[in-house]
C-alpha cells in the first residue's frame, strides 16, 4: 500500500515539475509583453481546469464514500419486506 502511495507521489512531483518546465521555456521564448499576456492567460485557464477536475474527484470520493456508509448501515438492518415474508 505504501508503495502505491509513493509512486503515485512521486508521479505527481514528476508532472508538476514537467509543468513547470514548460511554463518556463514558454515565457523564454515569447516576447517579451505579448508573451507574457499569452503565458498568464494559459496558466489561469490551466489552473481552473485543474481545480475543476480536483473538486469533481473529490466530489465523486465523498459520493462513494457517502455511498458506502449508507450501505453498511442498511446492510446491518433486515429489509422491510424480508421482515414481513419471515412473519
């Protein structure tokens, strides 16, 4: 498990350093204001769609996770219908 974990870390410092690399080479090679106009409007487009795509995971997380605490509590509780078919 904690492999899994750390490999996964790992990945993500990976990805965010090749961000950042290419956040770089891009402002380098721009000129001068024009570039810089173009690379912060990119970045702000990239930065919402990041954070969308964050809330949207951890939206789904705690469905499941909400998901899974409703079962468990329904699962210790006999069904209506099994009740009265017992009776």
């Amino acid at each position: 498990m904690n492999g899994s974990r750390y490999s996964k870390a790992l990945k993500g410092a990976f990805t965010g350093l090749t961000f950042t690399g290419g956040w770089l080479g891009a402002d380098l090679l721009l000129p001068e204001p024009w570039g810089d106009y173009l690379l912060f409007g990119a970045l702000a487009v990239v930065n919402v769609m990041a954070g969308w795509w964050i809330g949207k995971l951890s939206e789904e997380r705690e469905q499941r996770l909400a998901d899974g605490a409703a079962d468990a509590h329904t699962m210790d509780r006999p069904n209506a219908t099994t009740v009265e078919a017992e009776a």
